[in-house]
C-alpha cells in the first residue's frame, strides 16, 4: 500500500512512524507513505497557502490552488483509490473503515489546518472526508496518524500473528476479553482459575463471554441496545 500524506507540517508526521510495527511495516516495504510538503506547491512567492474568507469571519481558509496541483500531480503518476479529508466534521472513523482501506493500494490523505479548506477541495478533489472523532484538533496531521496506523496494523504480514488483529476488540463489535501474564498471584491479585485450567475450549467461552459482558457495561451502542 501507498499513502500520499498532503500536510503543512510534514516533521509532525515523522515520529509516529518511525517505531516499532509502522517502522517494521515500512522496512519490510510492506507500506510506502510519503509526506508532501503543501507549502511546496503554492504558487506565489510568499508561499502562501492560505487567504482570508470571502465574506469576513476570523480565521484563515486553505486556497483550492496549491491542494488542485499536488493531487493533479500525483494523480497522473498513478490511481488512487480515495483522497481522505481529515476534518471533525466527517464520516466517524472506525474499525470497519479501517478495514476497508487496508485492503486498497493507493491513498491519499488530505490534512487540513486553519479554519478550513475551500469548499471547491471538497466538492471536486476528495472523495472522502473522515473524523477520528467529536473533538477538534488543531490540525488533521494528529488523526491522519491514528489512522494510518490503526490501518496499517491491518495490512497482511504486517502483524507476526496474524490472528492477533482478527481479535481486536471493534474487530466483531465486541470489546477485547482481559488478558492476563506472570505472576499467576501478585499481592492476593489473582488470574483467574480458568485461564489455568489448559481447557480451551472452555477458556475460549469464558474470553467470549467477558467480551460480551465487558461490551454491555461499557459499550452497549456497539450491541445495539443502548
Ligand atoms: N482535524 C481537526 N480535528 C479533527 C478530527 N477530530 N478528525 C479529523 N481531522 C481533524
């Protein structure tokens, strides 16, 4: 997979991928992603990417020009299978999202900053807007990384076990069980006996059953009854 990352503040992005799995995943070539620089594409000598709102209000709006140039650009090098807006007022992102696009090949993700973009970007370059969530950052660079990795994790080969991610918690609308390591006794705080008891088809009803119970207390919208 490939994600081209469209950002004003490319150094942001440098860190969450540097480590552990996403640095595995990159080493291994098993994703590309590239940060691109916006400033690079404005087309004046300020290199101004943003302007003032046609009809006042405070804050400043990302111009449609440089934006049109960098996604034009790389499209006709090749397809992409969406150009992602990060912006709160999107779609809500969730693991269901997350698997449908860890099975494209080509992405690109849109982080907008100031008060907005020009709602032109909107209407004629992107193909969808996400939102990690109802909060406002202040820019999209923040939720293009929680994306990327939660959508990299998912990429075959990416986990050692491959089974792992299948037992997400969201992976089938269900919080993940507890688990449990050594010390089997720590202070009078034990594992429970079940977990010891090398019985697995029993252990694993015991992990379905404290999902289900886990998702009811704490999450009872993923079970549809609220
Ligand atoms: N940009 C600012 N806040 C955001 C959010 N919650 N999700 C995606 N992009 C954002």
């Amino acid at each position: 997979m490939r994600i081209d990352i469209i950002t004003l503040l490319p150094e942001l992005l440098d860190s969450p991928f540097s480590h552990s799995i996403m640095k595995r995943a990159l080493s291994k070539g098993l994703v590309e992603i590239h940060l691109i620089n916006l400033r690079d594409y404005a087309t004046n000598k300020q290199k101004q990417v943003d302007d003032y709102a046609f009809g006042g209000g405070a804050g400043m709006v990302m111009m449609i020009e440089p934006i049109d140039r960098v996604i034009t650009e790389l499209k006709l090098q090749r397809s992409y299978d969406e150009v992602i807006f990060l912006t709160p007022d999107g779609e809500r992102f969730n693991q269901g999202i997350a698997n449908q696009l860890s099975i494209q090949q080509n992405l690109i993700l849109l982080c907008g900053h100031y008060k907005g973009v020009d709602q032109r970007v909107r209407e004629h370059l992107i193909s969808r807007e996400i939102s990690i969530g109802d909060y406002v950052l202040t820019g999209g660079e923040l939720a293009a990384a929680a994306m990327v990795d939660c959508v990299v994790r998912l990429i075959p080969g990416v986990l050692s076990d491959e089974t792992s991610a299948l037992t997400d918690s969201f992976q089938d609308n269900l919080l993940a069980p507890p688990v449990y390591t050594r010390p089997a006794v720590y202070k009078d705080w034990k594992v429970p006996d079940i977990l010891m008891s090398g019985n697995h088809t029993d252990i694993d009803e015991w992990r379905h059953q404290q999902s289900v119970d886990r998702t009811r207390r704490l999450r009872p919208d993923l079970l549809g009854d609220e």
